[in-house]
RNA sequence: GGCGCAUUCGUCUAGGGGUUUAGGACACCUCCCUCUCAAGGAGGAGAUCACGGGUUCGAAUCCCGUAUGCGCCA
C-alpha cells in the first residue's frame, strides 16, 4: 500500500450537475480540500456530467458559486467528462483488445424480463452474462443487424477483492455477488464506474474522497483498476448527512442548496465550521475552529463512521457565535445587503451608514443569523409603528398613569441637552420613582412606545440611537394611542 | 433478494480493555446579572453505550449472532 508521503496529495470534488449542492456534497467538498489544504497538495474539480439526461441548467455554475462562498478554492479544473469522451472510447478499445471487457448486445425487454423474473423468484437481480461468451459469428451477425450494443466489465467469477478504506478498513466482497456492470452505454457516453476511474488516475488523483455510498462500488473500480493495470489511490468513505427525518438530504427538507444558506444570512466561516463537525472532530471539546485551525488539525483519523443529523439549532448558534466575533464594521458590511433587500421599501434608499452603524451596534449580539437584522431593526427606519394600546400598557398599567407617565417623560426629555444614552438614564430612573412606578414598568412602557416591540435592545442605548427627534414624536404618538383606547 | 456499512444523551460528538459515578457542545429547565430581549456566568435534567451471547480478573471499547437503519446492485 502506498502512503500519503510517497504520492503528492492531490484529491478532488466530482459532482455531478444534477442539482444544486447541498450540505452532504459541499462536506464532501470541504473534507476534500481540507485534505489537500493540510497536506499542501491540490484540490481539482470535476464535473461528471456524463448523464445528459438528467443534467440541470444553471448547476454547474451553483456548484462554483457555492464553493467560492465557502472559500474552498480549487487549483484545477474544472475538468468536464463529458469533453473528454474520445479518452474513454481509446481506453474502453484498449479493454476490449485485452478481452477484460465484452459487448452485450441484450435488448432493455430482454433484460427487463430477466430482471422481472429473477425479482419473482427473489434472486438478486444480476445480468445473466448471455453476451459474456458469444461466438465471433454470432457477434458478427448481431453486429451487421445494427443492434445497439453496451459495454460489460467480464466480472471473475470466483475469489473476492479486499481493500482498505482510511475511515472503515479492510472491506471484502466476493466476486460472485458482483455483476458484469456497464462500462459504456449504448448512447457511447461512459458509466460514472468508468469515466471516474479513468480520470481519478489521468488525474493522478492520490486520494478519493466521497460519500458513504459509494462503498460498495469500490471493488469493481479496484478490478477496473487492475484491468488497465493502474494502481488503484486510497479510498476514504466520508459518513453521509441526514435531515431531520433521518432520512438522506433532499428537496424535501427545505433549504438544501448551499446558495440558500447564504440568503438565509450564514456567515461561510460558521458554515464551515459547522460542517467540518459532522462526521469529524478535533477532541472532546472543541467546538469552535477558524479555518486555518481546521486545515492545521484536519486528517482522516478523525472522521467518524456513522452517518450524521444536520441539526440546524446549533448551526444556529454557531452562527451567532461567528456574527458577534465580527468588528462593528464588517458586521455592518455584512448586515448591508440584508437590510437593503428585506427592510420595508418605504424605507428611503441608499440607507445612511452611520445611523445603520449605530442600530447594529445595538443588535449584534442579538441576532443569530444576518436574515433576521433586518426584522430586528425595523422600527428603527420605520416612520410609524403599528402596535395595539394593549401592548403599551402591558396589563399592568392603567390608561391614565400610562399616559401622565409618557407626557412627563416627553416633557423632560425635550430639556435635555445633551442626548445620549448615559443622561437619558440619569434623567428616566429618578422619574420612575418620582412617578411611583417601578422602573420595570415605566421603562417597559417607554420601550413600546419608542420601539413598538415588548422586546428590543437597551431603552436608552435604543433612543440614543433613534434620535430625540423621532423619540418625542412617538412618545407623542403614544399618548394618542392611549386617549383613543379606552379601558 | 444478495452484498456492504453503521448503531454512545433529542441532535452533533469524546471515548481504541481498567484513569468513566460515560466527558463536551446545541437544544431544554433553574438561578444570577438585568428596563425587556439577547449576550455572559452558575447549576440541573438527559445515554442500563441497539439487543443477546461469548473472550477476559475486568468491555461502550475485542469476537460472534440478532434487530434496526442506511447504501449498492435494476
């Protein structure tokens, strides 16, 4: 067996563009370049897109598009398969000659009623090798009818292929569980089994990482393998993702494209954080690594076997935790195009960036992820707020002292000299007491009024903010609310 | 149907025969801080380590079965 030392390290991210990338391909892609970024080896893409018919518009651009936003920058590629059809043809001739392959001339009836059959009598479903051993002049005369044709690996028919998976170890099958599987279908385009072979060793690909279910394909790429006489890299079988439902990753579970996790206000620090954490762990505590922490301490050993729940509860707070690290500036770079697209269109654009510098500062630790800046921060840029009298008063209150509260808070808050959220303090507190009320409920009240919400960031820090324009405005407002409320 | 892989708190995980009364994190609960919400701090609850057999003085850790889940083969 060869060891990582012997070979460069050079590994690589092969979807295929059948759908946008979502969390199980991008771990797939993160532990792939992880690996290369530790061992200073390379990181190359490749699109496997071989299957015409169930290729999607618009993929193959969300692929890179996904991967740029992680950062998971690659050093090659990306190579296309499907522009590299001619080496396959050459390389499936060269098989051909070596009698490792043959062509089966089966009609899809022919093999869909094997196959009907063989499900009847509970045999797993396997082709028959009817076109493994033909004469010359039965291929001949099949071939001069004009029936289309595929490509078969000639299966061995006894013994069995041992390899050894990095994360799962010696694995065994037997050959005679195996099929004489497909190389190359009759519309002349390869098999994922042929073309990935083929180019994991042009590529000289040392190292294969990809998911879980690829596992039990290994023994027919390893007899691939020795087919063309090549030497086989090391295969790594990475735990797959499930939702919630413990059931694989689809459509199903909402937001399973990358590029939606971006919308919804992930940072791609905590993302890859995140995901670096399903399926691999550093110790038993820490949580919390930067990305070059992750490529200084990523290897292989650590990848667990068994497959993991995305639980979006603590990417959540992951992402919070990275939100908070963030200066008030780059929060503020981040926050930006949020507020710009979600924010009510009454508000006026281009939003001032100071007055959104200081609303940030307030709800940066408050906010999970940068969708939610936006709701949390709205009555900042509001000119009128929307809220039911029954919210000012909290069901503690009566009309009445609610309202001579408002007024003579409004009245010393218009002497104030100076506005800012210590004097707003040293002016709001004495009166509480004046007023007989608890701060609790004179403050509660205050924040409704200039907020609209029961729960918002600090009174005085939120006013300071709001200016003492907007503050005495809706303080007045307030009071009207009230006087039309009867109770 | 055959083959393969997996199985530790609800979830992510630590754990490679004795240091384990199974550790950490998210979520949950309580308390502290406090003008609310967060953040932060302190504590709590939560896993007979899927089950059953072995091996061993001793097993979550090794072996064998069973079950369940997932995957591959069409």
């Amino acid at each position: 067996m060869r060891s990582a030392l012997e070979t460069p390290v050079r590994v690589r991210f092969a979807p295929s563009p059948t759908g946008y990338p979502h969390l199980g391909n991008i771990r797939t892609a993160l532990f792939n370049w992880l690996f290369a970024r530790h061992h200073g080896g390379k990181f190359i893409l490749r699109i496997e897109d071989t299957d015409s018919a169930r290729k999607v518009e618009g993929t193959v651009e969300a692929i890179m598009e996904s991967l740029q936003w992680l950062g998971l920058n690659w050093d090659e590629g990306p190579y296309f398969q499907s522009q590299r059809l001619a080496i396959y043809h050459e390389i499936t001739r060269s098989l051909l000659e070596k009698r490792h392959v043959y062509l089966c001339y089966c009609s899809p009836q022919r093999l869909e009623t094997m196959r009907q059959e063989q499900a009847r009598r509970k045999q797993p479903p396997k082709y028959d090798r009817h076109c493994r051993d033909l004469t010359e002049e039965e291929r001949s005369r099949l071939e001069t009818t004009g029936v289309s044709s595929v490509v078969r690996f000639k299966m061995p028919l006894e013994g069995e292929t041992t390899f050894c998976d990095l994360i799962h170890g010696s694995v065994t099958f037997r050959h005679d569980t195996l099929d004489d599987f497909i190389l190359l279908k009759s519309d002349g385009y390869p098999t994922y089994h042929l073309a990935n072979v083929i180019d994991d060793h042009l590529m000289a690909v040392s190292h294969v990482l990809r998911a879980d279910e690829w596992l039990s394909s290994v023994p027919r790429h390893v007899l691939l393998y020795r087919a063309l006489d090549w030497q086989p890299p090391q295969f790594a079988h990475l735990p797959i993702i499930l939702g919630p439902d413990r059931t694989r990753l689809s459509k199903r579970h909402g937001a399973t494209a990358i590029t939606e996790y971006q919308r919804q206000g992930y940072l791609p620090d905590a993302m890859t954080n995140f995901l670096a954490l399903l399926g691999w762990s550093l110790d038993d505590r820490t949580e919390l690594l930067s990305r070059d922490e992750l490529t200084k301490h990523f290897s292989l050993e650590r990848v667990g076997k068994t497959a993991a729940v995305f639980n979006r509860d603590k990417l959540d707070w992951m992402n919070g935790v990275y939100l908070r690290q963030l200066s008030l500036d780059e929060f503020v770079q981040q926050a930006m195009p949020f507020l710009d697209r979600d924010l009510p269109e009454s508000v006026k654009r281009p939003l001032d960036k100071s007055f959104v510098s200081g609303v940030l500062s307030l709800i940066q630790e408050r906010a999970r992820t940068l969708a939610e800046v936006p709701q949390l921060t709205s009555f900042f840029f509001a000119d009128e707020l929307q809220y039911d009298a029954r919210l000012l008063l909290g069901g503690k209150l009566e009309t009445k002292p609610a309202v001579q509260a408002i007024t003579a808070a409004s009245k010393r808050l218009a002497e104030v000299e100076a506005w800012d959220a210590a004097v707003l303090e040293a002016i709001l507190r004495p009166l509480a007491s004046e007023l007989g009320l608890s701060t609790g409920k004179l403050f509660g009240l205050l924040r409704v009024a200039v907020t609209g919400c029961t729960a918002a960031p600090p009174l005085f820090q939120t006013m300071a903010v709001l200016g003492r324009e907007k503050c005495l405005q809706r303080l007045n407002t307030a009071v009207e609310v009230l006087s039309a409320h009867s109770d």
